[in-house]
C-alpha cells in the first residue's frame, strides 16, 4: 500500500474503502472482506447510519485495530451535543478514531470544528478534517481555526480536480480525499478515449486508469462498493504509473463540472435533520 504523510506527520493509505450508500449488512460486509484483500483505509460517516456495522467488519477482518486508518465525521445534527465523538467511537466500538471530519458547513459548524480540535487533543481524533467546505466557508474557517486540519473531503475527479480549492490546500500542507471519484459511476467520464487507450497500455479499465490519477494527484480516493469484485479491482491500481504527459492529457478534461450542486436550503435542512443511529 501506498501512504501519504499529512501535516501532522502521520501516514495514511492512498487507498480505502467507502461506505457512503451501504446499508449496515452491506458496510460490514464490503469493510471486512476490504480489509481482508489489503485495504488499511475505511471511511464512514454519523449521516451513513452504519459506523456500528463499520466498527464490526472492521473487527471480524482478523486485521489489528492499530493497522486500521479509521476515518468518520460528525453530521451538523452533532455539532452542539457535547458527547457526540464519545457516542461516536462507542458505535464504532474503538478509542480513538484516526480521521474525524466535520461533515458539511451547516447549522452551528464552528462548535462542530472546537469538538475535533478537543478530540484531537484528547486524542480521541488522530487527525482532523473538513468535509465539502470549499470556497467561503474554509476562507472563513482559515480565520477561526486553532488546529489546521489534515484533511477536506470534496467532489473530485478528472471533470473537476479542484485546481483553485488546491492552492489554499498547498498553503498550509492539507491533504484531499475525494468523493464520486468516478464520476458518480458516470459511463461517460469512464468511458472518455484518454482511459480507454490508457487501459489498453497498462492492462487495466477506465475506472483504475482514473483512480490512479487520483493517487498521482496527491489525493486519497475511498470508492465505495458492496461487490467484492469491484472492491478488488478498485485497489489493484498500484502496480503501474500514469507518465507525466498522460497526466498531463487527463487534466484538458477538467471542466469544472459536479455531480452533485449544494444549495444553501439543503443546508439548512440538513442542519435540522438528525440520523436515526444503529442501535445495535
């Protein structure tokens, strides 16, 4: 496996397994079975209802916990509930976790922030992060924070590389970890000539060829799937190395284009809504 080192020193796989979308059966499932074929990177999340199942597959793997990256985030529900890191490692059934993020910039986000930096010194939190906090709210963040975080997790992939986002980034040694890495599975960004040639020269298909990118980018990839299959297949993407000229190729796509559009009433809905959490 490869690793990244973060701003803190700490190393983290390049690679992991995500759980966004998987019901509780299928999140312990896919992060055991992950775990087993090599993965050390799993990420969850309070809004996924399924850390309990996470904190499961994460222990019937046979893997050690300490061997584990273990990242998850709290849901803007959370962000005043002064208890909320400790309810959230009892789901997961650890003492710590190794990444925990503030999920999105709703409701009160800055109290949300204080309780990572409080985890982080208590060391509850291995590291910190921020999730979709791009343009004002981390230029707003960058002007309360006490800890800098390690991480921010943002849309990304070849149609968006987040190259303005990635500047601030830069600035202070923060790292990326992209969601819908592929596109939100999008046949037409797969699909694109540029990953099919590619896959044709290093015997692998689109959807590698492009989490590759990811990786030679700087940035740490967590494709989520229930199909053990594709699970492999999304971490067989380190035996080879995409040129500085095909990289080069990959980065003419970049047309700022998003799958998925935030607005400002969803973050307030979400500021509202509260996870019905596993109770067992």
């Amino acid at each position: 496996m490869e690793n990244i080192t973060l701003n803190n020193g700490i190393k983290c796989p390049v690679v992991g397994i995500g759980t966004f979308m998987l019901s509780p059966a299928a999140a312990e499932n896919s992060v055991r079975e992950a775990l087993k074929m090599g993965y050390r990177l799993v990420d969850t999340a309070n809004a996924y209802v399924n850390e309990r199942a996470v904190g499961r597959g994460i222990k019937d793997s046979g893997v050690a916990r300490e061997e584990v990256f273990l990242s998850t985030k709290l849901w803007p529900s959370e962000y005043e509930n002064d208890s909320a890191v400790d309810e959230t490692l009892e789901r997961l059934g650890v003492d710590y976790v190794d990444l925990l993020y503030i999920h999105q910039p709703a409701g009160n986000w800055l109290a949300g922030y204080r309780q990572l930096e409080k985890a982080y010194r208590e060391g509850k939190a291995k590291s910190i992060g921020i999730s979709n906090f791009e343009g004002k709210y981390i230029e707003e963040l960058q002007k309360k924070w006490e800890i800098v975080p390690q991480f921010i997790q943002v849309e990304a992939h070849p149609y968006i590389n987040q190259s303005e986002l990635r500047q601030t980034l830069e600035k202070y040694d923060i790292k990326l970890m992209s969601w819908y890495p592929l596109g939100h599975g999008d046949k037409s960004l797969i699909n694109e000539p540029v990953f099919t040639e590619l896959g044709k020269k290093y015997g692998k298909t689109g959807a590698q060829v492009i989490l590759r990118w990811h990786t030679q980018m700087g940035f740490v990839v967590i494709p989520g799937s229930k199909n053990v299959d594709h699970i492999r297949d999304n971490l067989n993407i380190l035996d080879f190395t995409l040129t500085d000229a095909e990289m080069a190729e990959i980065a003419k796509l970049d047309n700022n284009r998003r799958y998925y559009h935030r607005t400002d009433a969803q973050l307030e809905q979400f500021a509202a809504w509260r996870p019905d959490f596993e109770k067992r």
